[in-house]
C-alpha cells in the first residue's frame, strides 16, 4: 500500500513518448501562448529591472545592476522573509482546515460532491472588497464578534483582533481556503473505497488509516494544494493591508508602491526578479533532492 | 478485497455497517465541513443582510430597505460592467482550462526539448507580483504586438494568469492514473486521440472541473492586471469597484453579489437535482 | 465529456444568460448608455447652458481617465445626453497608475484628472495640451487663490476640480485631549490606536511639518533629521490606509487619526463625536484638476466637458458626493450652510494661507520610500 503515485509516475517515465504529428499540432499553441505571453513578458521586465526611472515615468534603458545592489540589503529582504513567513503559515493552516472538508466532500455520492464543490467556490465570485469589508465589520472593536462575545461574558470588553497579523492571515487563509480544498478534493474522488475499508478491516485505527493510507494516496493533491496556496500568497498585499492594517509591509505591497509613490519601476522589477529567482532555486534544489 | 482498476470507484462498502470506522469518519468529517462551510458564508451572510440596510455605509443596522436593488437596476454602469466580468471570466475560463489541461497532459506523457524548463517557467504567472505581470504584459500589448487594448488583451492577460492553476490541479490528478490504462486502450487499437478522449478525459473530469471553478473565480476578482491590460469599454466590476471604498462602498454592490450568489447556488442545486433525477 | 458538460459548462451559461440578457439593454462593447436619470435631466436643461459653448470635435466621444468615483455618473450621463457625446470613463486608483497607463500609450484619453505635483511634472515634460480659456467661459466661478497656483500658474494646462487637505480626525468619545498638532496625535497613550494615510510623502511631511522644515526640502539632510521623529511615530500607528481610513475610524478600532479631508468631512457628516483638526504645526493643500494630455483626439470636447463642470449646479452636485474643498465660488453658494461650514471640507482663510502644496520632488522620492518602509518593517 506505497503511495502509488510513485510508481505511477516511474511507469509513466518509461512510457513517455516523442510527439507525432498530431501532438505537435497541440503542442505548438501552448508553446506559443507560453513564450509569448509568460517568457517575452519575464525578459521585458529583466530589461526593466536593469534601467532607470527618470521624471514621471520615463525609462532609461542603462543596463546598470543597481537596482539589484540596491535589493540585495536587509530592509527588503526583510520584507521579502516576512511575506513567505506569512505565505507558509497560511499554508499551513489551509491544509490543516481544508483536507478534512475536501475529504468529506470528495468521498460523497453524486449530486452532493458536486453541490459542495460549486458552494465553496460561490462566496468568492462577490466582490473582494465587500468580502473583506463584510469581515472588517464582523471583526472589528464594535462588529459583530466582540458584541458577541462580550454578551458571553468571555471576554470584559472589546478586543481589537482586526489590524492584527491575527487577522492579516485570517484574511488570507479564508480567501485562499478554496485553492486548497479543490486539489486536494481531485486527488480523493479517486480513493478506491475498497483500499480504505481494507484498511480498517486490517486493525488499523483511523490515525493510521489515515496517515499510512490515505494521506499519502492523495499525497499529489495536497501537494498541489500547498503549491496553489502558497504560492500566489507570496504577493498578495491587498488583504494583509486591508484586514492587517498595512504593517509589517509585505514585498507585494513594496513592489506595488515603487510603481506608485515610490517613483521607480525599475527597483520594484528588480524586486520582482528576484523574487522569482529565488523562488526556482529552491525548487530546483527542493526537485534535485527529491530525485536522489 | 482485490484493488479495483483507479478509474471506478464503487463507493458502497460491500459489509454494511452502522457504526464501523467509514461511518465515524464520515459524521466526524462531515462536522467539520459544516463549520468549514460556515467559515466561509459568515460574511457572505453579512453581506447579504447588509443589502437590505438602509443606511449606506455597512456599519450599522438602521432599517430595512429595498432601495440599493431599485438603485441597482437603474446603475447601467455597474451592471455592464458585472456583465463584462462574466463574459471575460467564462472566455478566461474556456482558454485557461484548455491550455492547463493540455499542458499538463503533454508534459506527462510526452517528452520535447526544454520540457523542465516549462515545468518552471508555468510557476511564473502564479508567483509574480500582479503589478509586474501587468505593467510587462501592457508594456508588450503596446510596443511590441501593437494590440489595442480591451477584451482581447483583457482575455489574454486572465488565461495566462488562470491557466497555471489549472495546470497544477490537473498535474496532481494525472500523478494517479495508471499508465498501463492508456497502453491497454492503444493496444486494442484505439488511436492516441481516441484514448485521449474515451480514457484520460473521463479520468480527469473532477480536475478540470475544478480547474474552470478555479480560473473562473480568480478571474471574476482581478483587479490589477485588470487595471493595466483593460481599454475603455471592457472595465470589469472590481475596476469599477475598487475606487468606491473612497466614498464607503456603494450598498448596490451588496445588492448585486447577493442576486448573484443566489441565483448560482439555486441554478447549481437545480441542474444537479434534474441531472441526478435522469440518470437514477 | 458530457459529465463536464453537464456541471461545469451548463451552469455557467445559465448564469451568463440571467445576467447576460435581462439587464442591460445595450451589448458590452457600448459604452454605459446615457439614460437619464430624474437628477440628471435636472442638470441637462438647456436653460442653465450659458451661451457662447462651442459644439466640439466632429468625432462625438469624449474618453474620461479619471479617479474612481471621482466624477459621479449621474454627472457623466447628463453631460453625454446634453452634449449628445458618447462618454466611456476608464477609472484608476492612484497617480502613478494613470501615468503608467498614459506612458505606456494604450488608452486614448482625451481627460484626465492628476494632482497638483503630478501636473507640474507632466507640464516640464511637454505632456499636456494647453487650455483654451475662450472656450471655457465658466473659469470666471474659480476662486481667486485657485487661478494662479504655483503648479500651473494662469491655469494654462489644467482647472481645479477638487482641493483638500490632510488633517486630524480625532473621536471625542475615546480621546478627551486637546489635540492641535502632530505630537499631540504620536503619544504614547494612544499606542496602537492610530490610523494614519498609507502614503510616504504624507508622512514624511507631517514630520517636517513638526520640526518646522517645509514640505518640499526633502534633502538627505532634512530625511536624516526627520528619521527619529518617525522612528518614535511609527510603532504608534495601528491602521496604514489611504484608500478608507475612515472605516477604522468608525469601527471605533481607532481613537484618532491623519485623513484626507474628504474622510474627515463624510466622519463629521455621519457622527458629531468626530472633531476635525487642521494642524497648528501647518498642513498641505492638494489640487485634483483636470487636464487634457497631448495624445487627446478630441481637445474640444474635453473642453466642453471642463466647461460644464464648472457650471454652479453640477459643480454642487459633486459636492454633495464628495464633501471636498470646492473651488468654484458659485457653486458653493447653492450648498447647504452644514455644507458650507463643515470644517474639514472648508479650511478657513487663516489656515489655506498656511498651507503648502507639493511639488515633485524628483528622486528623492525614492528615498523617502525607502524611509517609510524600513521603518515599518521594524
């Protein structure tokens, strides 16, 4: 009962093929979009990076590594720890709240697994804003939950949870819930009943059921998951400035405000850069030692 | 028990039990995913609730008022540009799910020079900071392409941030297929195309419909790309949106997620019931 | 195939179909359709169109780039059914994404609606089209101090729409203090319970301010100078926001607060417990105008458009939904006296004499970033 995701993926090794004429045909489009529209932007903004804001908005083109110098010191790479701390946390606790609900949903019978699907994505097509601002006033000093609570007597009076980094990932965690709970739900549908129940037949208790069973059969899609979730959260700034008050600053907000007030897009792409470089180098080295 | 072939899944225990393991598992599961589900609607409840305030800003409870959906009617610039959104998110949706779900089925059954590039390179739209990735993209539409910008370029700039997440998904439910499956097909003389489309396609249903669920929702809510890569007539809703926390959000807004989010949850509920009521 | 059909595909079209055909008449590739409203046939009687307006381009569009919910819509729809133009508004959130926008040369405005520091900047550049006065005849209801600014004197390339300040929001049912200046808001007492803009030029002023440096020295001597004053400030603040400090205001989350104006008036309008301060150590005006860029197809219209504006009734109107320092001497007549004598729309004579408006600082803007910044990350 080894995680047959391996030993699918060696199989499938051995079965990759070369393209024919017809897969070509599908390929070529992708290609296309992909250098087109992901590598030629990337490259324009390397050229970017590597220039220099003059007046409003004008460019220089200078080919001068500033910028980069520039980045490479502690006030931004401090910023940039903070967001990927924020991103990992919230990562973290997607998984922990979004595997049991994406389990349930998953293992439920046609029509309710599609009912669920659709209603976990349906609060996030309302605007974000409304969203956050609906969260604001529930979490705020004279919102709904301190009203709540007082009258509980849980707590004397009113406890200021918004502007907290509390509510920073309480935001990102609620608006990133989905991306967890939709992989993860992809990787269950598949979960053969019959490997479960033998499972339990065989004496094994729930926890071991789960964590030498099934865990690691949908192993690929937590995986996915945590990819989707972490990520994007990377550079998320709107929430954690709206629902944390803007401080500590995250490195989206950073880069945002050097195309604002800031006055130097060339600094915030060098940023970006190297954000990105980062960001592949430690998939590289989290790929190469996952091969050995 | 022999393990069944991974592409059914029999979901009735073959022992029926009361209160064996599967049954604890799923009322304790099932706990948990109410209070998930209660999670995410407490502030879509909000919302909704505050829709029919009559006070407009969403602090306080003053009364209780049709207005903001009167209003709401007669607000042609929000409602075209809601109208926009959609169309743009379903267009996004159709492109980004196409492109996620063959681009991940040829990076896994084909091999083709760069491929571990590409493996890499599909993170970039996901990871970079949306400004980047809008001022680039604007920067190349104008100079390079010489596009001029409106729903084509708005389109363009949602797929190719929408499609990695498709990509992904679809990538993760491919890592349990068994490979002897497609092998079998093709011995029996189906042609790859036909194995593509009768094997590998059921098989990845669940993921590509959570994929167009994915890129639907990211693309109904992007505001900066929006920002950078949209012309005149095609603003979508959060561009209209996003200056209105200035003046306290307008209440019609309220008034129009709660149309929406209702209209889908009954659509939903009825085009499954009907769908479950033709095949039982 | 036809199970994704079925739960993805036939929803989804659903949906699009309910909203796609009931609401709006007109396909999306129009621009918002011009009908009238019972406020805007107000506005659009011929009767109060002074005579001598020229009837504008041959082409009959006009492209609006302008501040989200800046210009109100029923204004637009009225101007576009009497005007008999076809009016799309493009909207941004920030200065620096409409230069970024204007920069790039995608979009073809024919308006746009900078601050006053952006402006001085696009006019050193060459980026804007000159203003014909003569068509503009409605100029004469600007008041006097807004005619001749220092970032566009004569009015030669831009006409103020909307001015304002930044000043202190103080909640008198939390804060019983007499507030008059920056430190008064930075003690200790009020840790953690202070919103203040989330922008780098306002705070680094408000700490000139209080040392008594004007706003635009912003040498590296002067930044060095005001880093303590900032670095004791900072840990202070509890909300950055630029875009609705307000809310937290009203949430009570916190006591007090530096606001625009704009928030400061909708505070005093919605609760009497909100006291509007302008600061004793001097405080800056910004200008909101509007401005036609060089690349405008359509300068007449523009101008139309400016002119109408400008008009008494439409220039109230505005007021009414943005309580800001309104310019136009004749349209503050038709106010309100709550209105009029709302402190944080309406500075006294006293205090606009104190106050100062930005100008581009240049690179140093950079570096003032990088100030704000660190000292947040601390």
């Amino acid at each position: 009962m080894t995680a047959d995701g391996a030993a699918s993926s060696q199989a499938a090794a051995i079965f990759k093929r070369r393209p024919g004429l017809v897969a070509w045909l599908v390929l070529a489009p992708l290609l296309a979009w992909l250098i087109l529209f992901v590598i030629v932007p990337t490259i324009m903004l390397v050229l970017l990076s590597l220039g220099e804001q003059k007046g409003l908005g004008t460019v220089h083109f200078t080919f001068t590594l500033k910028n980069y110098v520039r980045a490479l010191d502690w006030t931004w790479l401090k910023v940039l720890v903070i967001s990927v701390g924020y991103a990992l946390v919230t990562t973290g606790i997607c998984m922990v709240i979004g595997f049991p609900a994406a389990y349930f949903i998953g293992r439920s019978s046609e029509p309710l697994r599609n009912v669920l699907l659709t209603l976990v994505m349906i609060p996030f097509w309302t605007s974000f804003l409304i969203r956050t601002y609906a969260w604001i006033t529930i979490l705020s000093k004279e919102g709904v939950l301190n009203a709540l609570l007082v009258s509980a007597r849980i707590i004397p009076e009113p406890i200021g949870i918004l502007y907290t980094p509390f509510a920073a990932v309480l935001g990102l965690v609620y608006n990133f819930l989905p991306f967890m709970i939709l992989p993860i739900y992809t990787s269950v549908e598949r979960l053969d009943s019959a490997v479960i129940e033998a499972a339990y037949d065989l004496g094994a208790g729930p926890l071991r059921a789960f964590s030498q069973v099934i865990i690691p059969l949908t192993q690929p899609g937590i995986v996915a998951g945590a990819l989707l979730v972490f990520v994007p959260s990377i550079a998320m700034f709107a929430i954690t400035n709206l629902m944390g008050g803007g401080d500590p600053p995250t490195i989206g907000d950073v880069i945002y405000k050097q195309f604002t007030s800031g006055r130097n897009q060339p600094f915030g792409a060098a940023l970006g850069c190297l954000l990105l470089l980062i960001f592949f180098l430690s998939l590289w080295i989290t790929r190469r030692q996952r091969a050995e | 028990m022999a393990v069944a072939a991974t592409t059914t899944s029999p979901k009735r225990s073959s022992v029926p039990r009361k209160y064996g393991p599967m049954q604890v598992e799923r009322w304790v599961f099932g706990l948990w995913t109410a209070l998930v589900f209660a999670f995410l609607y407490i502030p879509i409840l909000l919302l909704i609730v505050f829709s029919f305030n009559s006070s407009r800003l969403n602090i306080r409870w003053e009364g209780f008022s049709l207005k903001w959906y009167a209003a709401l009617l007669e607000n042609h610039a929000l409602l075209t540009a809601f109208q926009n959104s959609l169309i743009v998110a379903a267009v996004t949706t159709i492109l980004a799910t196409l492109l996620g779900t063959m681009g991940a089925w040829m990076l896994y059954r084909y091999r083709f020079p760069f491929q571990r590039t590409i493996g890499f390179l599909i993170f970039i739209p996901m990871l970079i900071p949306e400004v980047l990735m809008g001022a680039s993209l604007l920067a190349e539409f104008v100079h390079l392409l010489k596009l001029p910008l409106g729903y084509t370029t708005l389109i363009i700039a949602h797929t190719t941030f929408c499609f990695p997440f498709v990509l992904v998904g679809i990538q993760a439910r491919l890592q349990g297929l068994d490979p002897f499956l497609e092998e079998a097909a093709l011995d029996l003389g189906a042609t790859p195309v036909q194995a593509f489309r009768l094997i590998i396609v059921p098989y990845l249903t669940p993921a590509i419909v959570a994929g167009a669920l994915m890129s639907f929702t990211l693309s109904l809510d992007e505001y900066i790309v929006s920002v950078f890569t949209t012309g005149p007539q095609s603003q979508t809703l959060p561009l209209k949106v996003y200056g209105m926390a200035k003046v306290g959000l307008n209440p019609q807004l309220n008034a129009l997620s709660t149309i929406f989010v209702i209209a889908t949850v009954v659509l939903v509920l009825l085009s499954e019931l009907l769908a479950h009521r033709k095949s039982s | 195939m036809k199970e994704v059909a079925r739960h993805v595909v036939l929803p989804f079209f659903a949906v699009l179909a309910f909203f796609g055909c009931e609401k709006t008449p007109a396909p999306p590739s129009a621009s918002p359709p011009a009908t009238p409203s019972p406020a805007a046939a107000n506005l659009a009687s011929p009767a109060t169109s002074p005579a001598g307006e020229s009837t504008g381009d041959a082409e009959k569009t006009l492209h609006i780039f302008c501040w989200s919910e800046y210009i109100p819509q029923q204004i637009v729809e009225a101007f576009s059914e009497e005007s008999g133009l076809k009016v799309s508004v493009e909207t941004y959130s920030s200065n620096e994404e409409m230069l970024a926008k204007l920069f790039a040369g995608g979009g073809n405005y024919d308006i746009i609606q900078p601050s006053e520091y952006v402006i001085e900047g696009l006019i050193k550049e060459g980026l804007l089209t000159p203003i014909d006065h003569a068509r503009i005849p409605n100029m004469k209801n600007l008041a006097p101090e807004f005619t001749n600014m220092s970032f566009d004197p004569g009015n030669k390339y831009s006409v103020p729409y909307m001015a304002g300040t930044v000043g202190i929001v103080v909640n008198s049912e939390l804060v019983q203090d007499d507030i008059k200046g920056y430190n008064d808001v930075f003690q200790e007492k009020f840790a953690k319970n202070i919103v203040v803009l989330d922008d780098a030029r306002e705070i680094v002023s408000w700490g000139l301010e209080s040392l008594g440096i004007p706003v635009n020295e912003v040498s590296d001597e002067n930044l060095a100078k005001v880093k303590p004053v900032l670095e004791k400030w900072l840990p202070l603040v509890r909300v950055f926001d630029s875009d609705s400090p307000k809310t937290a205001l009203l949430n009570g989350d916190v006591a007090l607060g530096i606001v625009w104006a704009g928030e400061g008036a909708i505070l005093l309008n919605e609760d009497q417990k909100f006291k509007w301060i302008v600061p004793a150590d001097g405080a800056h005006l910004f200008v909101d105008s509007l401005a036609i860029p060089k690349s405008a197809k359509h300068v007449q219209n523009a101008e139309l458009f400016i002119n109408y504006v400008l008009r008494p009734n439409v220039s109230a109107k505005i007021s009414e939904a943005f309580p800001y320092l309104n310019p136009n001497v004749a349209a503050r007549e038709l106010l309100t006296p709550a209105q009029r004598n709302n402190p944080a729309s309406f500075p006294t004579a006293d205090q606009l004499a104190n106050m100062q408006t930005f100008k581009d600082v240049g690179e140093q803007a950079t570096k003032i970033d990088e100030l704000v910044t660190s000292l947040k990350a601390q």
